[in-house]
C-alpha cells in the first residue's frame, strides 16, 4: 500500500480500478507513400472531429465551449494543415508530422501568441496523443467498466472518447483546477487530484486507488479492508446525494430558483427538476456550429418549443452572445489580442443590425403565447439600452407589417461588468429585471481571467470586492422596483448561497444539474432564518 499526497483539482470521493491513458510511441520513419499517409491522417483527424462533436451535441454550456475550442484546434492550419503540410513536402510519417506540429504550435503560442489559446497547450498535446492513437489504431483500446482515469495529462479530447458514466475519478501527474479536465470533471461530479509524480511508475491498468479529493490523498493498493470501506462511503455518499435532491425536488422556497440552459439536450432532464423557471436561456447554442446563421424561423421553432415545454413558467432568453474565441463561422469576427475587452455580446448585435433584427422578432413572436422575457449581454452603457429599445421597436413594426402576431416583452440587462454596476440605478430606470453574470463580472471586477495557468490562488469567485458590486446592483434594482437575480456559477456555489440571499438577490439561475442541490439549500437558509421569510406555500393553499 502507498499513501501519497496530492492537489484537488474538484473535490470528492471515489475507488475502483485504474485505467491509464497512455500516449502511442512515436518514430521516425519515413512515409512509404505520402498521399496514403496523408488520407490516413485526414481519416484520423475526421474520426477525432466526430468523437468531439458528438460530445458537443450532449454537453451543457461550459462543456460546450471546451468541446468547440478543442474542434478550432483540432482544423488550425497551424497545427494539423502543418502537419499535412510535413507529410507532403518532408515525407515524415504522419505521427511524426502531428507531433512536430504540436511542438512547433505549443512554441509559438508560449512565446506570445493568442492569450487564450497560449494556455491551451496541454489540450493539444492531449489531442497529439489522440490522433496518433488513431493512427496507431489504439483508438479502440478504451475502458469497458467503471475506473479511475489516470494520465500524465489529460484533455477534453481523452474525456470525450469515453462514456461519462464510466468514470469514477481522474488522476493525473499534471494538471490544475482551472483547465479545462477539471471543468469537466466538475460538471460529470467526479473528484479530480494531480500533482503525482512518475505516476505511470507508480500504477498500472487494473491496480486499485482510492481517491480522497477532500483531504487531497490517494491510496495505491490498499489492503482488503480498506477497499471494503471506501467502497462503503462511496456508496453512502452516492445514496445520500440522490436521497438529498429528491427532497429538494419538492421544496418550496421564496427565493426562485431558475435553471439555466444551454441547449435542447437538456430540456427534457429540467422538466424533472421542479425548477422554477429558466432564468438564463444561451440563445448561442443555434448559431455555432453551422455554416450559415439561423432563420428567424428557425429560431422561433426552437424558442417556442422552450416556452412550450416549461408550461406557462418565466423563460429568460438571453441575446447572442459571442465573440472571436466562441464565435460562428459565418460571422466574421477578426482576431483579438483580448477578446473579453472586444467584440462580444450585445456589441456584436450592434454592430450587426440584420441579425440582431432576426433574433428579436424571432422572440416577439414567441412571446404572443408564452412567459417570455427578453436579456441583452454585456452593456456598458445606457445608449446601448436605448438601441436595443429601438431595435425592438423595428422588430415590431416589421411584424405588423406582416400580419404576424407578436408582444413586446419585458426587456432586462446582465449585470456582469463594472460599469454596469456603477450606472446601475440608470440602467434599472431603463429596464424590468437585472440578471446579474457573476462569471465575467468577477474576471473584470479582478482584473484576472480565470482560464490563466498559474494565477489560480489569484482568482477568488468569493471575493469581497464581487459581493460589493453584486450588493450595488440588487440595491439599485430595488430601488426602481425591479426583481435581481444572479445567473453564474456563484449562485450555485455552496458557499455563496446564503451571502447572495443575504445582499437580497431575488432570484438564483443555476445549471440545471444543480437546481435539486440549491432548492435544498435555500430551503434550509430560508428555514433558518423565518422572520424573512415567512411567504406560504402556494402548494398549501390549496
């Protein structure tokens, strides 16, 4: 048995068998024919672009835009159009060609490329390891049961060759809390622990680990005994999580607890949650990922099939909301040395009128039969809200024009800059509900994006400089009579719940595989503490 000490990436508790992500050797062989070897590769790169797609088409948001990041990767002419490249002028076998392509990528980008591909070099080298795996026609050799994933280092290409399901844990020489394995590992509710060294020395597939990311400790080959009990917590843990979020699947509370969605995937799994609405829709799940924009049909189908499907509760739907790192094909969208202080959300809608106007009668339509709101991203500015009242405006006229039926819905602003927080009250003089996006509110609000290796002690979601202007905004709502909510990560956290529902936010929007874990909470805040909330269960009355 060995005890060894490591970091948490996400915290947690699991045991089971080890399965080791092991990378294919690499030689340097000359290609017997190019143009084979060239196909081989085309076909390598196909197959890997499927795994990931289909992966795509199942994720929520956050997994969302990894999976698409990984995808611009995976065809960057400075990658595999390079390594197509070696292949056809310098005869080196295709393996070869994607590995000094890699190399070659990875060095550039460290010496001051893109910021935030820079720290992407790890997903590459993850995704390296998959096509030579392909190539190698290892692409098949991957787990069967359920087991603690171990590497060197692993990336979202790795993850989405294997069933989610199967993953009990992920164990990894290298990693940190704010790459993209752990989002993933976050999202899939598995513990995540790094910082082992000569791991592939240590363990081979098969050998038994024991997995505390609480204490941040894994036990290699613990005696009988010991397995038994792991096995026994890991089970009483699982039994209590379940039993925990069928209670709350029937709790009331006052403060709303809304879900955020992020594509059609999820839809049939919200209407199980008892959520109280959607409070935060991604509109930008129909315009990636194709080759043209969507149709105002096309977007009125989908929008109606949301507002259809939550029976008459609230629906948030929030505008575009892009930029040049997650942008659409088909919208060009130069290249920015930050693209968090460029072209991205409501700008991009103004600056592209045609389209904004699509999308808005889109969803004036939609309103004439449903509870539609109406959210606009990243204001900075009152003119800018003044715009979009215009815009809507046009989009109306258009539609009367046309003989179709629409209503104007109540319009709200994301709160997630400092400047919006500063001209908060003129802002909530302007609109009907503040959604305030705690994710970009805190990187601008810290000066620190929090994709950046390195800095990870630096980014602190829980900061008191974040709940200073989350209290500002909910004040200044209040004030002009209007409800604030907080659709990001922080309404979610544990640790924050209680402080949000303290500073008065009204509404908290989570994803939707936490709606059952924070109605619980809040119950339980709301229960501690009566004299503020003393409002019945409509559920009661009757």
């Amino acid at each position: 048995m060995l005890k060894t000490d490591c970091k948490v990436a996400q915290k947690g508790f699991s045991a089971g068998p080890v399965f080791f992500c092991r990378k294919a050797a690499v030689y340097p062989d000359p290609a017997e024919d190019a143009g084979l070897e060239e196909e081989r590769l085309s076909r390598a790169v196909e197959a890997l672009h499927n795994r990931l797609s289909g992966r795509l088409q199942k994720a929520d948001q956050a997994e969302a835009e990894l999976f698409e990041a990984e995808i611009m990767i995976l065809h960057d002419a400075g990658y595999t159009g390079r390594a197509r490249t070696l292949v056809k002028e310098e005869n080196m076998n295709a393996a070869e060609a994607l590995h000094l392509a890699e190399k070659q990528l990875c060095e550039k980008l460290l010496s001051g490329g893109d910021p935030y591909i820079k720290e992407r070099c790890e997903d590459i080298r993850g995704m390296t390891a998959q096509l030579i795996s392909l190539l190698s026609e290892r692409g098949t050799d991957l787990p069967r049961e359920k087991c603690i994933l171990a590497g060197e280092e692993l990336s979202p290409s790795d993850l989405s060759l294997i069933d989610p399901d199967l993953i009990l844990g992920i164990l990894t020489e290298k990693g940190s809390p704010t790459t993209h394995v752990s989002v993933l590992a976050g999202n899939m509710d598995v513990p995540y622990l790094y910082g082992v060294e000569n791991l592939e020395d240590r363990l081979c597939d098969g050998d038994y680990v024991i997995l505390d990311a609480y204490s941040g400790t894994v036990i290699i080959d613990p005696p009988e005994e010991e397995r038994k009990a792991a096995e026994e917590r890991r089970n009483r843990l699982r039994r209590e999580k379940k039993q925990w979020m069928e209670q709350a699947a029937g709790c009331f509370t006052k403060t709303k607890v809304y879900a955020n969605l992020s594509g059609m995937h999820e839809l049939e799994t919200l209407q199980k949650t008892k959520a109280d609405g959607i409070g935060l829709v991604r509109s930008e799940f129909l315009f990636l990922n194709r080759e043209d924009p969507p149709s105002e049909e096309d977007q009125f189908e989908v929008y109606r099939r949301i507002v259809s499907a939550m029976d008459g509760k609230e629906v948030v739907i929030r505008t575009l909301d892009i930029d040049s790192d997650k942008q659409a094909g088909w919208l060009s969208i130069p290249p920015e040395t930050n693209p968090a202080l460029g072209q991205r959300g409501l700008r991009v809608s103004l600056l592209n009128r045609e389209l904004f106007g699509s999308q808005l009668r889109a969803l004036l339509r939609t309103a004439a039969s449903g509870n539609l709101r109406i959210m606009v991203p990243m204001v900075t500015a009152e003119w800018e809200i003044d715009a979009v009242a215009e815009e809507i405006k046009a989009a109306a006229l258009e539609l009367e024009k046309r003989g179709e039926s629409y209503r104007i819905p109540e319009l709200g602003v994301m709160i997630e800059t400092p400047a919006s927080v500063m001209i908060a009250q003129e802002l909530a003089s302007r609109v009907r509900f503040f959604s305030i996006g705690t994710n970009d509110l805190t990187r601008y609000t810290l000066a620190l994006d929090r994709e950046v290796s390195g800095l990870e002690s630096f980014y602190d979601p829980l900061h008191e400089a974040v709940f200073r202007m989350i209290a500002l905004a909910v004040k200044a709502a209040h004030d002009h009579g209007i409800p604030a909510a907080v659709c990001g990560e922080l309404g979610g956290n544990p640790a924050a719940v209680e402080k949000l529902i303290r500073l008065g936010v009204d509404e908290l929007s989570v994803s939707v595989g936490k709606i059952c874990q924070v109605k619980k909470l809040v119950s339980e805040i709301e229960k501690r503490n009566p004299e503020r909330f003393s409002e019945t269960n409509p559920e009661e009355q009757k």
